[in-house]
C-alpha cells in the first residue's frame, strides 16, 4: 500500500458554477437521449429533440431510425424548436402530444403563465393582457419564458395556433381562409406562413396528409355544425371509469349529461367560451391504451370555431390529461397504506371542471341547489340539443337575482373579480379570497383549490395527512376515496 494514501475524508474539489451547469446540462441531455434511444413515451410533451442534419423535430417516442447523439438537441418546447427553425414532423406529431404536467403542478409564473397561454389568453388579450393576469410587466414575462422555455409568450401561442389550424385542416372540411382566422390568425398571409414554417407544407398540402382516419373523419364532417373530431391524447394508463363515475353522480340536469353502460359512457355538456357557447361530447375509453399512453375520443359544436383551443383546454383541465401518472404512482406507491389502492388502480386521476366559476358555486349549493339554479337564472341555448337545453348562470347573473347570503356574497366576490378562478390565477391568494367570503367554509374552499384551480397537493382541511404523499395529496385522497376508505376515516 501506498505511503503516500491520504487520511482522513477525501477532499472534494468544487466545480466553478459555470462547469457545474456544463456538466448537469450534459448529464441530463445524456439522460434525455436515452429516452430518445428507447423511444420511451412516458416523456412525449415533457420535452422535445431536433436532428440537425433533417432539420426536424420530434416526440421522443418517434418510431424513425434513432439519430446519432452529436446531432440531437433538446428543446423544453415545440415553440422553441420552430423558433430554431426546425420543422414538425410528419410521422410522430410532436404537436399533438399531451402538455407538460410541469404546467399543472406548478405555481410560479411560468407555470400560471402557461396555464393562460393554453386558455387563449395571448390570442384574445395580447402580451399585455398576459401580463397584466400574471401581475407583471410584459418584460418580465418575456424575460422569464424566455429563459426557461426557449420560447416566449408570442412564439408559444403561435405554436399552439399552428396545432390548432392542423387539426381543423385534417378534421373538417371547412375552407382554409376561415381556419385561419378560427385559429387564432390575425392574416391569411400570417397563417400561411406559420405552417409553412412549422409544417414545411402549404396548408393545402396538409390536410391532403391527413391520416386515413383523419380523411374519413372529414368527409363526415365538412361543417361545423357537424362538428370537430377529436382525439385527446394523454400519456401513460388512465382510468376512466372513476372519472365517469363523478361526472355522473355530479351531472346537472340541462347543463350535464351521462349516458350509456359502465365502460362505454358517453358525457355531453354545455360550455360558455370567449366567443361563443360549445356543446361538448367525450367518450369513456377503456382497456385500449397502450403503455406510452392513448386519448379520449370527443366530438366539439362551437358556434364560433375561435373557442376551439380554449374549449380543448378546458376539457383536458376536466379529464386531468396532462398529469404524469407515472411521477403520481411512483410516490404514492411508495407509501405502505396507498401502495396496494396504487397497483389496483393505475393511472387514478384528479378531476378538475370546464368552468372554475361554476364549479365554485356547485361546491357551495350541491347537486340540487345547482339545478334550481339552472332552470331559474340559466340561459337558454338557442339551439337545445337533446338534454342539454342551457347554460350555468354566470355570476354576475346570480349576483343580481339572489344578493343576499353565501350565494350572492361568493357570486358578487366572482363577478367583480375578488376571487379569481382562471387559468393563470395564484391558488394561495385564490384561496385566502374565498375564505374571506361569508359562508364558503375551508372543506369548499379546499374542493375549488383541487377541482377549479387544478392543484395536485391539496390536504383535506383539519386532517394531517404524511408528508410522504406530497406533492401528490390530492392524488392520494382519490385513491382512498375510490377504495371507500376515505368516508371511513373521517
């Protein structure tokens, strides 16, 4: 042995910080082309890869012949990808993966930011509209983006435009000149240009790309009072049935309907949206989805197609399609008490609702106060569809009608904007704000926070509940809920 063996505990030499971010970039892109190489699709949305000698971009679980490492790059998003002018491509769809889960979980501005841009906020309302939800300058929020996501608020929403004018150009048979506005296009010029850019094809060349199903769906589908195909992708298994379940104990008569067996359920629904109202089909999916993942099958009338990308949103929020299943499992399985409730019930989902405001005012009345409300203060469709014959009241509606008790005072505190409820809106100052409003207890206030503000972590008021579970507690509560352990605890 050695003399010269040094005592003691080794010393280790610290990295500058600039060699330190080298060497975690590189870890991690090493990391992400290993999902690359094994084409693993529980990363699909998570993040994106370039191969610079195609100039194409890609899901990771693309099935084409895996590039060679020193010409992949990574991109945090497809936005960032087009801005480095690489193109879709054709055979994997990166567009229509589902979106990253970082945008539910999280509550700093990126996240609310990305939550907004999702809703349509940049499109309607303009980077200062953005900006001004967020409660910062359009700088910053440029700034911010920007840094994070190799994208800012501008290039993200054109992104999302350039997805939504490929669905309606391979889904319906509506002419290329009102797609372009119906997605979000200031010009015919601005949106031939786009897909162009994204797509590297006219928009007539695409659409004559559609796939098979695409074509077919089409033909059966040339206006848009037939409707919009859709299929709503969401990565890893799902468990539709819970989710079908709640709906269908919750469903308010005029507003809600579920029909059909246990499996092959069938959820209608009115949607009131920026530009017009929606009539919403969703079919209950089970036992087909492969292990990277699958999609829900849905049917949009909107009678201004410039709803669609909301009305999308809105319906993944419902359905909880942008959670990893895969992050949510491998925490709660962990745990002694959830692991036999997690193997039994893989891919177990936290539901959220198309309209936070509504959902607000139904955790505070309940099914049947719901109800009344609906056939007293509910507007009425102009063309009724069966069931579904009108749609919620909105706040300042039931402000004006009933002022006085918890209804008037959560109505009033919803229509001059005390409690905010939108996509982009601070859970804890949304929280505090109801509180404060008289009659809505902490139990509500906790349903609104999970269900209308789509937070993963939300403990059930006066019950502590492990650590272990976070950041995943409503998650948690689910499962116990479903297993009929939950009632039996409180």
């Amino acid at each position: 042995m050695s003399d010269f063996r040094r005592t003691g505990p080794p010393v280790r030499r610290r990295l500058d910080p600039v060699t330190e971010t080298l060497t975690a970039t590189a870890v991690r892109e090493d990391s992400r082309y290993e999902a690359v190489r094994s084409r693993d699709a529980r990363f699909d949305g998570v993040f994106f890869f370039a191969v610079e000698t195609t100039g194409i971009y890609c899901r990771p679980s693309c099935p084409a012949v895996t590039p060679k490492r020193h010409n992949v790059r990574f991109f945090p998003t497809a936005a960032a990808a087009q801005g480095s002018g690489f193109r879709a491509c054709r055979r994997c769809r990166p567009d229509a993966v589902p979106g990253s889960a970082d945008w539910n979980v999280r509550a700093d501005v990126v996240g609310r930011a990305m939550r907004l841009i999702g809703d349509g906020v940049v499109d309607r309302e303009g980077v200062t509209g953005l900006a001004g939800r967020l409660g910062y300058s359009a700088r910053q929020v440029q700034r911010q983006l920007t840094a994070e996501l190799g994208a800012g608020p501008v290039a993200l929403a054109r992104a999302q435009r350039a997805h939504t004018a490929r669905v309606l150009l391979q889904t319906t048979g509506l002419p290329v000149t009102e797609i372009a506005f119906a997605s979000g296009f200031a010009s015919v010029r601005q949106f031939n240009d786009t897909i162009r850019a994204v797509y590297a094809a006219t928009p007539s060349a695409l659409r004559a790309a559609a796939p098979a199903r695409d074509r077919a769906a089409t033909r059966h589908a040339a206006t848009p009072s037939a409707g919009i195909p859709l299929r709503l992708a969401h990565r890893g298994p799902y468990l539709a049935g819970p989710v079908f379940d709640l709906l269908q104990r919750e469903a308010v008569t005029g507003v809600e309907e579920v029909t059909g067996p246990p499996g092959r359920r069938l959820y209608r629904r009115t949607l009131r949206l920026p530009y017009g109202t929606g009539i919403v089909a969703v079919h209950e999916r089970t036992g087909r989805a492969g292990s990277g993942g699958g999609w829900l099958d849905a049917r949009l009338h909107l009678t201004d197609l410039r709803d669609l990308t909301t009305a999308v949103q809105r319906l993944r929020r419902l359905f909880d399609l942008d959670a990893d299943p895969y992050a949510v499992d491998e925490r709660l399985g962990a745990d002694p008490r959830l692991a036999p409730l997690v193997a039994a019930r893989p891919g177990l989902r936290s539901p959220g609702t198309a309209d936070p405001e509504e959902l607000a005012v139904r955790a505070l009345t309940g099914r049947a106060g719901a109800e009344r409300l609906v056939q007293r203060y509910g507007k009425t469709l102009d063309a009724p569809c069966g069931a579904l014959t009108h749609l919620f009241p909105e706040p300042a509606a039931l402000a004006g009608a009933a002022p006085d008790g918890p209804l008037g005072a959560l109505a009033a505190a919803l229509a001059d904007g005390a409690v905010r409820l939108d996509p982009g809106a601070d859970r804890d100052d949304a929280e505090r704000a109801l509180l404060a409003v008289p009659g809505v207890d902490a139990a509500t206030a906790a349903a609104v926070r999970t269900r209308a503000l789509g937070d993963p972590d939300v403990a059930p008021p006066g019950r502590a509940v492990p650590d272990t579970w976070r950041p995943w507690r409503s998650y948690a509560l689910n499962h116990l809920r479903a297993a009929g352990e939950w009632e039996n605890d409180r």
